[in-house]
C-alpha cells in the first residue's frame, strides 16, 4: 500500500487519484478551466492535465508532438515488458503513425455495426439472465450485481474465452486501470499472473482454432506474415481492458443517475423513444474515459514548457462539460439534441469499439428500467466510485420503489 499526501491545490499538484477527484472530480475541473487552464504535477515523474475542450482536441489530434506509447498513468514511465513505439503495448491505442492504422484496421471488421447489432440478442439475454437473478428484490446493488457483469459477458465470448473467468478479467481490469498509483515495483510483479493467463489462452486457441477475435487475430496476415505474437497479446488485452471496464462504468453511472434523478428516470420509462438521445447525454455527461499522452520532445504547449516524457492526462471527461464547447455544459440535459460529445476521444484514436459500447450501454439500460420501473438509492448506502482513469461507480445501492 502506498501513502501519499493528499493534494492541496490541483493547478500544481493534480493527482487523478486523490478521494476528492475520484468522488468528484468536476467541481476540481471547473476551477481548474478557470484559473489555469492546464494543471502541472511532480507526482508519477511530472506531467499536465488541460482542462479545455480546445486543448484536449489539440493533443488528441497531435501525434508529433504527442506519443501514445503510454496512455495510463503509473509511476512507471519505461516499464520494461512494454514493446517501444510506434507499437507500445497494447496497439492500436499505444501505437504511433504510421504502425498505428495497421492495427487500428485489423480490429475494425469485427467492430463495425453489422456484427456488432448481431449481438443485441446475446446482449439482451445476458442483461435479462441477470436482472432474473435480483427479480422481486426491495433492495440490489446495481454495481455489484448487475453493471458489472455485462460487459465481460460480451468480451469474453468475444475474445472466446470462458466466461466463468470474469472474476479474473475484472482483477486484470483493477491491475492495468486502478492500481495506478503503486509503485512500480510493486506494481509490475503483479503483472505475471494476468500474461500466463493470456499465454494459456493463446496457446488453447493455436490448438484448437475457433471463430473468436483470438483466432482471428491468430490468423491474420498483413503483408503475407502473421502479426508478431506480442501484437496478437498486446491487442487481445486492450479489447479485454478497453471493452470491460469502459462500458461497465458507463452503465453504473447511467443507473445511477437515474436513482438520483427521478424525473429522468420516469421520462425515460414512459418515452422510450428518447433513449438514444439519453444514451449520449450519459455518456458525455458521465464519460468515463480519461488516456493519457507522452510529450515526444521538449516544446512549448499553450505557454506551458513541456518537456521530454511528461505525462500528458487527456481528460475527455473534462472537455465535454467544458461551457465553450457545450450549450449548458454543467447540465444533464436527457433529450439533448446537439451532442458532439468526446466521450469516444477525439483524433486518429477515437473508440474503435463505439458500435458496441453503445449498444451494449442501450440494452442494460432498457432491460433495467423495464425491469424496476422506480428505484432510488437506498438510505445510508455508500456509492463507492472506481479510482484512475476510467471512472464509474462500483457499488450503486438501491431501494427499489416499482417493478
Ligand atoms: C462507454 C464505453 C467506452 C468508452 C467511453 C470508450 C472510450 C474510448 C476512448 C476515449 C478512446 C480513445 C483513447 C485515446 O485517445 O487514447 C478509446 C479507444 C479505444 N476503444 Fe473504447 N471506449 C468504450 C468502449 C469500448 C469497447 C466496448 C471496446 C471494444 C470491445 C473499445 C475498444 C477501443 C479500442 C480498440 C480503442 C483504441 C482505438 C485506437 O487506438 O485506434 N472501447 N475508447
């Protein structure tokens, strides 16, 4: 376990870690815009956070001063079983141009909407599956016992691995995403049980070849040669990584808005045309997707001295409440019909999986609010929120009032 100071002033010290940014890090948000616009750290070997719709698109849509070798932050910035740019670890979301649209391309196919919209039914059944096993109950807890568990439903028949592994996917998830602040020495051990996982499963799927992402993966070729196996791991943990915790903390924070926003959820029970408006508005309200950049050379960036190696935090979250860039932007608006939002990033990296977090952030929503018509959140229970750079709330306590 680690100890740390908390932090005093954000503009100087942010640390995306600290209690008060992972129980609510918008009001932080907020004065930073104001008053810097981009804040500094020493922590985790020095980096910046900008705060501005502008700023975050101008990193986002800058790969030449900007690699994305690392996109989480850790006290680690050169760990030593990471492949270097223009691959990185997990490709395509650590590679650079030009590696990084030959990655990107080999994942779109199984990405796009017609394969994805053939998963509704898989998606709907799972979410149904779930909600039957809390059916008639006063109280649930709508993290722990159901936003959590659909999303690794959807990856690991995806990926062709067993199901009854989740419990392990979601630890794999807390290492990469939450563990963050540990340090690097203690962290990386951490790692081993996670990549013989991994080897085990590619050595399964060699022997015994099926139709999953892994096969595929195994299988394809660019330019006449198979990809290096450290392409094929790298990717298969970004969509295990990329597809869990993403979509589970956007279903947990559209639950529980609706628990805290009565008048939302009954509009959103009776019209359920709204819905995919709704689905926008929760995702650029409650994005839960913050990456991160590495500076490539020293260079000034909007007055502020980068240099070789900073962190940079891209905070896609902050830049859709940002009021230049959104009418209202502090507004939960359900029918918001103008919505630009970055929750999918922005740039060459944008989401490759938005088809399916969608669709998968749709369904549990409907299948829940057809399941508990009313439901607010239980007194006296803790909402407990995920810590790093993807943000959603584990445990959603919940009285439920109609069903
Ligand atoms: C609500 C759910 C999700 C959100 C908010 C989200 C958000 C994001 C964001 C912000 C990025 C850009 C990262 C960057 O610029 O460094 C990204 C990239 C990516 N996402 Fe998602 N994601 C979600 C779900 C998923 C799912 C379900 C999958 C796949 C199963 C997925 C696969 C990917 C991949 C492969 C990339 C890398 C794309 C590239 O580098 O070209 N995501 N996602």
């Amino acid at each position: 376990m680690t100890t740390k100071p908390p932090v005093e002033d954000f503009a100087t010290d942010w640390d995306h870690t600290d209690p008060q940014w992972v129980n609510n890090p918008y009001p932080i948000w907020e004065e930073l815009r104001e008053r810097c616009p981009i804040a500094h750290t020493h922590r985790y070997g020095g980096g910046w956070f900008p705060t501005t719709h502008e700023m975050v698109s101008a990193v986002a849509n800058d790969t030449v001063h900007f690699t994305s070798r690392q996109v989480v932050v850790t006290n680690n910035k050169f760990p030593e079983f990471a492949p270097p740019a223009p691959m990185g670890g997990a490709p395509p979301i650590t590679s650079d141009p030009p590696f990084h649209q030959i990655a990107r391309r080999i994942m779109l196919p199984a990405l796009a909407p017609g394969p994805v919209n053939a998963l509704e039914p898989q998606i709907r059944e799972l979410c149904v599956q779930h909600l039957d096993e809390i059916a008639g109950r006063e109280f649930v807890d709508a993290g722990s016992e159901y936003a959590q568990f659909i999303s690794p439903g959807v990856i690991s028949r995806m990926l062709g691995f067993p199901p009854e592994d989740e419990d392990r996917f979601r630890d794999f998830v807390h290492l990469v995403l939450d563990l963050v602040d540990l340090p690097a020495e203690e962290r990386a051990p951490l790692f081993a049980p996670m990549a013989d996982y991994f080897s085990r499963q590619i050595d399964d799927h060699l022997a015994n070849p099926r139709d999953d992402f892994t096969s595929y993966l195994l299988g394809v070729e660019v330019g006449g040669s198979k990809l290096a196996p450290e392409h094929v791991r790298g990717t298969m943990v970004l969509m295990l990584v990329a597809g869990i915790d993403t979509t589970w903390s956007a279903i947990g924070a559209a639950i529980w808005h609706l628990a805290t926003h009565p008048k939302d959820l009954e509009r959103l029970v009776n019209e359920p045309a709204i819905m995919p408006l709704a689905v926008e508005e929760f995702l650029r309200f409650y994005a839960p997707v913050t990456m991160a950049r590495m500076v490539k050379e020293d260079f000034e960036f909007f007055g502020c001295p980068m240099k070789k190696d900073d962190w940079l935090l891209l905070g896609f979250p902050a830049a859709n409440r940002d009021p230049v860039a959104f009418d209202d932007a502090d507004r939960f608006i359900i029918d918001r019909a103008v919505n630009r939002h970055a929750a999918f990033g922005l740039g060459i990296h944008r989401c490759a999986g938005s088809n399916l977090a969608r669709l998968e952030l749709r369904v549990a929503v409907e299948e829940f609010i057809k399941r508990f018509t009313k439901f607010e959140l239980a007194a006296g229970g803790d909402v407990t929120w995920a810590q790093g750079q993807v943000r959603g709330p584990r445990q959603i306590p919940l009285h439920v009032l109609a069903s």
